[in-house]
C-alpha cells in the first residue's frame, strides 16, 4: 500500500509566488492547492482538508497571520488517517 501523498495549501496573492511554489512543491511530491488570500485559504482548508498551510502573511482579506488563528479555533477539519 502506497503512503498518502501530503498535500499542501498555499495562500499568497502574487501568482508569480505562487507558481514557483507549485513548481518546487509538485516537484518534490506534494500535492498542492492554492488561495489568493486569507478568506480563501479557509474556505479551501474546510473542503481539501491540508496536512499542511503556507501562508503570506501579509495578503487581502485576511493576513496569514489572521488565518492562523481563526485556523485552529473555528475550523473543524477532520483528522487524516
């Protein structure tokens, strides 16, 4: 049986960051998704359910220092197995 594969969400509001982290990410296995800012990556983090979250902290919306609160307090994300 083959391992999960470990999927990332990215949150930044510059498309060029965010290629060049798809680009490095998929590069090294990871499954990526992605969000232009902060209320996006949690809208995102309720659906994909990532292993982990890089934010931009400084993005419309909401900063990726405002998602991580709201992160670990409001989101109900089920445990991966």
């Amino acid at each position: 049986m083959t391992e999960p594969q470990t999927t990332i969400l990215v949150a930044d509001d510059d498309p060029r960051a965010r290629d060049l982290l798809e680009a490095q990410l998929t590069s090294m296995g990871f499954a990526t998704v992605f969000a232009e800012d902060g209320q996006a990556a949690l809208e995102m983090a309720r659906e994909v359910v990532p292993d982990i979250m890089l934010l931009d902290v400084m993005m419309p919306q909401m900063t990726g220092f405002e998602v991580c609160p709201v992160s670990y307090t409001h989101l109900t994300l089920p445990t991966k197995r």
